[in-house]
C-alpha cells in the first residue's frame, strides 16, 4: 500500500468517526458513514496478480519466486488442475471453493482428489510477507483463462524462452482485457537453456512482438527453481530481482491509481451529502444546532474538496 493510498484511508476513517459523533447529529448521516465504510474497505483490497501460460511454461515456479517462497502444502501441488489462489496468512491454511460452498481442509493431507467435489478453486493461506501487498492466482494451463483474467488487477504471462511466444499464446493474451497492457509482464523462463547470446536475440525478438500488449519482458532460468527461498539465500539473482521490482512497480501503481479514484468518490460522497444538511440560521435561537451544523458543513465541505496531494505524506 502507497503512502498516498493509507493516507486516503486514514482520512475516509476519521471522517466517519467525527460524523458519528453527537457534534454532527443536525442530520440523518447513516448514508454518508456507511458509503465511507465501504470505500475505505473496498480502498484496502490489495491487487490481484494471476500468473499464467501454457503447458510447461514454469508457471507454479514463477509463483514461488513472486513471493519468495517454494512451500505449497501437498494438497495443493498434486492439484495444479485447479486455480490456486494465494493470499497472507499468519498460518498455512487451506480451503476448497465450489459452486455453493468453502470447505477448510487438511493442508498436510498428501493426495486430496478434488474432483470428487467438483472443486472450481483453491485458496491457500501463507505467512509469506510479500502476500501482505497482493493475491496471487497460480492457473491451469487450460480451462477459461479468460474469466480468472477478469477477477485479476495484473497479468504475468510465463513462455518458455526455447520456444517463446507462440502464435496460440499471442491469441490468447489478445483475448485479456485491455487494461492488462499496461500491467503485465511477459516472463521468459528456461532462459538458461539458452547461450547469452541466443537470449539477447530472444530478448530482443519478444520486446519486438509484444510491445503493444506486455510493460516488459524479463527472461528467468528453470535453473534458480532448485534454489532455497529468498529469505533463506538472502539475495535474490537479478533475473528474479528485476521481476519482482516490477512486480512491486506494478502495484505501486495500481495503489496510487486506486486512490485517485478513492478521492474521487470520497468528494463525491461528501457533496451529495452536503445536500442533505440544513442550512445554517445565523438568527436561530438554538445555538447548539447552530454549531453543530456548521462543524458538519466544515468537515464535508473539506472532504468534498479532499486530495491527499494536499497535504504532506511522510
């Protein structure tokens, strides 16, 4: 989350506290404090990234290394049929989703055939600290790519760089909302297959093809998959360190642009809400009203003009 985007948040909850209080009770606010609630809640969803590519493209691979890690519980990695959902967990959990139902299952249960329960998706919990900033959707290979690329807010697209970036990937990608073109990463992997020279042609080549649908290209070796978690080793190699700076790029953008659009609808809520307040009678005799109304009309009044580019963000 972008400093700009909590200071947003911040704003949105203090707002709701002072028009909870008595001081500003001149009007039926309930409309105003419950719009605040659920902005402020919807402002703190963090993106969604869905890894995604074709058979062997080193998709679950490239999932473990997004957030350094490369423990999945059994359950879930003999399931790589079914999307596979990660997000932060102060512990590993694991759930199944149907149509009509979540079930919590065993995560060291070693052969789980979620077939036999018509399982759509699986979410799987992870005290991973890179997961506090965003979910991520590990897909299959096959399967309505499409819809999952509908619920996610980036797109990482893995090829392998033996064979990289085939006619049917390309129709694929262009089948993606095209909000994705300006956050998404085309992930090359098994560049260590390759000479140094054969992966700047290939570097070069996919730049070239798909500038009009990927931010960047960013070319990985399957070799770093046997390495231990980023924690453990303490570096990450800069194939995978540029990936990830990328990555954190990408939702450091889409926090900022979410909070543009926060402030937005905060100013909005502010002056339909303005709307409903009665005007201030300097000749009334109810001071009390009085001061209350205008505390009310200050404090939406400064919201209905609210930028956190206005004041200073440590």
């Amino acid at each position: 989350m972008t400093a700009r985007l909590e200071l947003t948040i911040q704003s949105i909850e203090a707002a709701r506290r002072q028009l909870s209080l008595p001081v500003c009770d001149v009007a039926d606010l309930s409309f105003t404090r419950l719009a605040l609630e659920r902005l402020a809640d919807a402002l703190r969803r963090v993106p969604c990234v869905v890894v995604m590519g074709e058979v062997n493209s080193g998709k679950t691979s490239v999932a473990n290394r997004l957030i350094a890690s490369s423990v999945l519980p059994a359950a879930v990695i003999a399931n790589t049929a079914i999307p596979v959902r990660l997000h932060y967990a102060t512990s590993v959990s694991v759930a199944m989703l149907t149509a009509d139902d979540r079930r919590v299952i065993d995560p060291l249960d070693p052969v789980l055939d979620l077939e036999d329960f018509n399982v759509e998706a699986i979410e799987v919990g992870l005290p991973e600290p890179r997961l506090k900033s965003f979910d991520l959707i590990d897909t299959p290979s096959k399967g309505d790519l499409t819809a999952l690329a509908d619920e996610s807010d980036i797109l990482i697209w893995c090829t392998n760089a033996t064979r990289a970036w085939t006619e049917t990937e390309r129709r694929k990608v262009m089948e993606f909302p095209a909000r994705f073109r300006r956050s998404s990463v085309l992930v090359a992997t098994h560049a260590d297959a390759l000479s140094a020279e054969e992966c700047d042609r290939v570097l070069e080549r996919l730049n070239e093809a798909t500038a009009d649908l990927f931010s960047t290209v960013v070319l990985v070796s399957a070799a770093e998959d046997v390495l231990p978690p980023l924690q453990v080793a303490g570096h990450a190699s800069p194939q995978i360190a540029a990936l990830q700076a990328r990555l954190d790029f990408l939702i450091s953008r889409f926090s900022n642009r979410r909070a543009r659009v926060g402030e937005q609808l905060l100013r909005r809520v502010a002056r339909m809400s303005l709307k409903t307040l009665p005007e201030i009678d300097a000749n009334s005799a109810n001071q009390q009203a009085n001061r209350e109304c205008e505390l009310a009309h200050a404090l939406l009044s400064r919201l209905a003009n609210y930028t956190a580019l206005h004041r200073r963000v440590a």
